[in-house]
C-alpha cells in the first residue's frame, strides 16, 4: 500500500448573514454520527434510498472516516463497510483515496454539498461508489450548526477571556458592544426562525421548536427527527406516545452529564401532557402575540419587568401555552429562542426589547460567569437578562470564530 497523503481536515469558508464563518469537516463528521438530518428522505445522487442502520464506529485515526457502518440501499440487501465524509465531492479525487487500499471497504461517500449532475465517486479499479449529499437533508442552516459547535467549544474554555478584554470598558462602552450583539443575535434567530416557517409552515414550525428546545443541546438531532416522524396532529390524537419516541431513538439519545430533569423520558413525557392538554398550542402563540408589549431594548430591565408585569406574564404563558408542563429555564429558552422569534417572523412587531428585558434561561457556563465579573448582573439593581447574555454569547463567538 502506497502511504497515504498526510492532509488537515478540510474547513470551508461560508457567508453568513452577518459575515463569513468556518465550517470544518469534523462537524460534518458529528453530524453524521449523531443522524441530524432528515435519514428518512436520504436517498444518493443515482436515486436510491438509504437506510442507515447504523452509521458506524467514528474513526479518529488513519483511513476512513466511520468504520464498520450497516446500510441499505435501494431495495436491496443490508450491507456492511465503511463510509467516508467529505465538505466537496471532488475531495475523493483530492486526496487520493481510490490509490489507498485503506478505503477499499468504503460503500458510501457522504458529502456536504451537492456533487455536480455527472460526477462518479470511484474506488480501486473503478468501482462506483454511492454519494449522499447531506445539505437538502439538514434540520437547521450551516450557520446554525457552527454556532452550536462553538457554543459546544467555549463550554470547555476558561473565562478569563472576558475580564481581560472587556473589563476595562466604560459602563456605558460595555452595554452599548453587548446590546450590538444581542441585536445581531436576535436578527438571526428570527432568519432561522423564518427557514423554518417557509419550510414546515407555522403549527409543524412550533411542534419542531418545542421539542428541538426540550432536547437541549444534547438531544436536539434525536428530538427533531421523534418532531418529523410524529407530526403535532399525531400528538393530539394520541397516537404519538412517549413511549413510542423513547424507544424508536432509543439508540441514539445522549444521557451521559444530563440532569434527570433534561431526561428524554422526561421531556418527552412533558411534552405529551402539553399538547395533550393544549392540541392547538401553536394558535394560543399566535393569539397572545398580538397581547405582548414592546418594550426598548436600552431601557432598564428591573423597572420594565416591573411595569409590564413580567412575572405574571411569565406564569401567564406557561399555562396557556405549556398547561404548565414546561417551567423555569426551560420555558425561557422556549420563549426566547423559541416562541419570539417565531412570532417576529411570522407576525412581525417590535419584540426585541422583550426579548432583550425577558429572563435569562439556561446558559453556557463562561456567558454565567462572564457577565458575573464584568458586573453586568448585581441582583435586584441589575437583574440578569436574556439580552446581556445573547450579547456576551455573540461576541464570544466572534472571538472564536476570529
């Protein structure tokens, strides 16, 4: 076997909506192995559909990507072999894998972006090699999924970050960069938020929102895929269960480090009480959307709080919309980076001082403690708000990304 050519991951450069942003091929990587995309409408470029059994064993040596995968193509018979993941089709070729026998076992090139209409991947000796693009198949933009890998990246970083470069900033220098940011945060939750809308349609938008957000953030690929197999109708008719959701992902819920209240069986359970008790939930959103204030993003959160009532609204919403089902920081993410958005796309009007003023949510641990050094949250004076937090978060991930 000739020695294989020694080349770094491949990251390709993508323009965002506010800017360009970085999206490596180990991200494509996790997102195969955690199937966060539509498996049931995978079907190779020649046509035939694909059924993953099982996407294979991550291989984070030499060779291919996934070792030992179980698939089924078209209507033939489940196979065994390997699967090997590139951004572009012409990465194959690139890299010179057909003169490797490391991949003579390769069964399928799965690809980020489309391939052009004739092209062929080919092995030793020429042998065909299906393709599967994984672009028209993703839950969420190529944006999104970065930002949740930097997100996944700054969780495990020290905060010291934020003190150095921020700390010396005036006051009034300090709210001005992080409401920019929760300003740019928020335009693009409501970009995403309108994707979803021209594709699922309002009450399919919510029921998938709803239980993206119920899965956090490490359940959120088996979550949607439980949302698109059982539409919201099935839910309300009972003929979606718990249970049943349970154990058709049952291999692929991540449980290591989660709380017994972010269980799946939890959530999930949750869930099926809410709608159960609220089968028309999403038009509930749309009728209070109309009954929300509007509020300034730069005006004080403790006296607007005060004046809009926030805390009743909050107990308000949990019960009309959630039968009470979901509460505390779960039920502000929903609102937050849920609902609001969704509303804003939808229905337009002027939300972003509510969401900005609105309660903070769960929050990765160096936004936490970031914005407690900088003192941008002192209790009762200064109460923590989701826009500080969604600006600390941005800039964050500006620094990341830079």
């Amino acid at each position: 076997m000739r020695d294989a050519p020694q080349t770094p991951l491949a990251v390709a450069e993508i323009q965002g909506l506010y800017g360009p942003f970085s999206f490596p091929e180990r991200l494509l990587q996790k997102i195969w192995l955690r199937g966060d995309f539509d498996r049931g409408a995978a079907r190779t470029v020649d046509g035939r559909a694909v059924t993953i059994v099982h996407p294979g064993k991550w291989n984070l040596l030499g060779g291919p990507d996934f070792r030992g995968a179980r698939l089924r193509l078209g209507e033939g018979a489940e196979c065994s072999g390997d699967v090997e993941l590139h951004l572009r089709s012409a990465d194959w070729n690139a890299h010179r894998h057909a003169d490797d026998s490391a991949y003579d076992g390769v069964v399928l090139h799965v690809v980020l972006f489309p391939p052009e209409r004739d092209h062929v991947t080919r092995g030793a000796g020429g042998r065909v090699i299906p393709v599967l693009a994984l672009l028209p198949l993703l839950h969420r933009a190529l944006e999104e999924f970065a930002g949740e890998e930097a997100m996944e990246t700054l969780s495990r970083r020290p905060g010291s970050r934020v003190l150095d470069e921020l700390g010396p900033l005036a006051p009034r220098e300090l709210d001005a960069l992080l409401r920019r940011h929760a300003e740019m945060r928020w335009r693009q939750k409501i970009h995403f938020a309108r994707m979803r809308l021209e594709r699922l349609g309002w009450d399919e938008a919510c029921h998938q929102t709803a239980l993206e957000i119920l899965g956090y953030r490490f359940n959120r690929a088996p979550m949607l895929r439980v949302a698109a197999r059982w539409p919201l109708p099935q839910w309300a008719a009972g003929r979606a269960t718990a249970e049943a959701a349970l154990a058709t992902e049952a291999a692929d819920w991540s449980l290591q480090g989660t709380r017994p209240a972010n269980h799946p069986r939890v959530r999930l359970a949750q869930y099926a009480a809410w709608v159960q008790a609220r089968p028309g939930w999403p038009a509930r959103v749309r009728e209070y959307a109309r009954r929300l204030p509007e509020v300034e993003p730069a005006a004080p959160t403790r006296d607007l709080r005060r004046t809009h009532r926030f805390t009743a609204l909050r107990r308000e919403l949990a019960h009309e919309i959630c039968a009470d089902a979901v509460n505390g920081a779960r039920l502000d993410n929903l609102i937050c980076d849920g609902l609001l958005p969704l509303i804003a796309a939808r229905e337009g009007g002027r939300l972003e001082g509510l969401w900005h003023h609105w309660f903070p949510g769960d929050l990765p641990p160096a936004v936490v403690g970031g914005l407690r050094r900088l003192s941008c949250f002192d209790g009762r004076a200064r109460p923590s708000c989701h826009g500080a937090a969604q600006g600390l978060l941005g800039w964050l991930l500006e620094r990341e990304e830079k």
